[in-house]
C-alpha cells in the first residue's frame, strides 16, 4: 500500500540523518584522527550511500567554521532568495563563497517576506538542492582532490538506489518513496539551520573579537535528555563542536559545562533551547526580519518616486 512506501521513504530519511551525522564526524577527523583516511571513508558513507560530494560538505563546511555567520563569507547562511537572516541581505551582498551578488530582487522580497511560514516547506526541498551543490562542485570546482573518486561513488549510489527503486511495483508508488525519503530529510537540514540562522550575525568588535567569543555568539545548543542523544548526532552540541570541532561527538556533553563557566566568567551569554523552543525562536527572528520586507519596499518606491520627479 502507499502507506508502506511512505513509511519505507521515512525510514530510508532517518538512515540519510544518521549516516549525515556519520560523515560529519568522518568530515572532522573525529575517527581515526588521519586526514585521508577519515576523509576515504566519508566518501564511503556520503557518497556511496547518501550520493552527496564530502569533498562538496569540507569546503563549504570548513569555510562556515572560520567565519560562521558573516553576512558576506559564511555559506551556511547564503541562501537567497530563499531566506535572509539579516536585514544586510538586502542591500544585495557579494558572497565572496560562491564569487557573486546574492540580489535581492522581486524573487527575494516576495519569499524573504514570506520565509517565516516557508521555512518548513523550503526545508523539504533542501536535500536536492544539495545534489545540486555536489554535482557543480565535482564538474566544476577548481579544487576538488578526490573528483573522480568521488563521481564513481556518486554513480554507485544512483545505480544501487535505482535498483533499489525499480522493485516498487508502479510509477506513483515509486514517486512517493522518492519524494518522501528526501522531503523527510528536512528534519535533518532544520537541526543544522537551527542552530546559526537565529544568531548573531553582527560583531560588537570587529577588529579585535576572539575566535572563542565569534564561535559563542553566532551559535545555540539544544536541550535534550542523554538518551535522545542520537537523535541530534552531536549538533546538539553546537557551541562546544564550533569550539572544539575535531573533539568526537561522545566527548561534548563533557565540555560543555566547562564551556558554560568561561562564559560565565568572561560575560558572554549561552544560549541553549529545547528542540521546541529553539524552532520557536528561530520563526520569530525569521518573522522579524520578513517584517522588514515591506519597510524596504515603501523605501524603495520612496526614492523611485523622487529620483522621477527630479
């Protein structure tokens, strides 16, 4: 029934979730502690399994790790026009990652104003834009070490996940796995989205603002019991993982409370939710600055308005 492919297409979602936490550790060198080796075996699990470019996830993950959250820099947060998490976005900023002007157009004001009821929605879409990501990265990246490897792992995955398709007896039985395996991996891309698009994205001190001070502001953790560890991959210790990233996942909750009296000793605030409170908060800000949207537009028809009338 369609019930049992959809519940199939879930299942198929938690496994991408896990093996994604899986890579990250692998991304980090939080295995074996050798950098080929761990870096050979995330390709293994991403792109054999997931059929995602780890070389694709290092260089963009490595460069949101030095300078998470900055406007300008951090890919994590670039995502026009889909969603701003700052009000800078407006003034179409050029993205020094991707190498050009992330307009606000039309296209952006009519989604940005609207991203607070979007997110959701966006976030079920976000795993093919990843294939996307990892196939222009791997034709076209100037820089990729482990291009050709990394093609036939991808091949392999879309050989065994087709095989793996063509059991599901009819085309609309086959269309709903697909699409909820991927839809479902939203879950996935809101716990990492969860933890920076809310944040800082502005230094009270540019010039002089530690890496440890950068790495606090611009980051949350998550409240959840030990048992539902696994649920998170770590992610829920987001703070402790930007200070610490090559530190394995099973060490954080140890750190963290370390973490939490340097804050308290140095004045820099910690901010932790539960997995509720945190996508709560998150809306809001996302609210907020799609509430700046029609601001921007009055101003704008403002100036159109004089500069006609000159």
């Amino acid at each position: 029934s369609a019930w049992t492919y959809a519940a199939a297409g879930l299942c198929t979602a938690l496994l991408w979730q896990q093996l994604s936490f899986f890579a990250h550790d692998l991304g980090h060198n939080e295995l074996t502690g050798r950098r080929d080796i761990d870096l050979v075996l995330g390709i293994c699990v991403a792109d054999v399994l997931g059929g995602l470019s780890v070389g694709w996830w290092k260089k963009n993950h490595n460069t949101h790790h030095i300078v998470t959250n900055d406007i300008d820099n951090d890919p994590d947060i670039q995502h026009m026009p889909f969603f701003a998490v700052s009000t800078r976005f407006f003034e179409s900023r050029f993205s020094t990652y991707y190498g050009r002007i992330m307009q606000f157009d039309a296209a952006a004001r009519l989604f940005v104003s609207l991203q607070d009821k979007l997110y959701y929605l966006v976030m079920c879409f976000a795993r093919f834009n990843l294939y996307v990501l990892s196939w222009t990265y791997l034709l076209r990246s100037d820089f990729a070490p482990y291009r050709a490897l990394e093609i036939v792992c991808v091949g392999v995955f879309l050989a065994w996940f087709s095989y793996l398709v063509s059991y599901i007896p009819t085309w609309p039985l086959r269309v709903l796995y697909v699409l909820t395996a991927n839809a479902a991996s939203a879950i996935l891309h809101i716990q990492i989205t969860l933890s920076h698009f809310a944040m800082s994205t502005e230094s009270p001190d540019p010039e002089h603002e530690c890496f440890c001070a950068r790495q606090v502001r611009t980051t949350m953790d998550v409240i959840c019991p030990r048992w539902f560890d696994w649920f998170h991959g770590g992610l829920q210790f987001q703070i402790e993982h930007h200070l610490f990233p090559r530190l394995p996942r099973h060490k954080l909750v140890r750190v963290q409370p370390m973490v939490k009296d340097l804050c308290r000793r140095h004045g820099m605030e910690f901010k932790e939710f539960s997995f509720i409170d945190g996508n709560v908060y998150t809306i809001r800000w996302l609210g907020h600055v799609a509430s700046r949207v029609k601001t921007y537009n009055c101003r704008e028809r403002l100036h159109d308005q004089a500069v006609a009338s000159i």
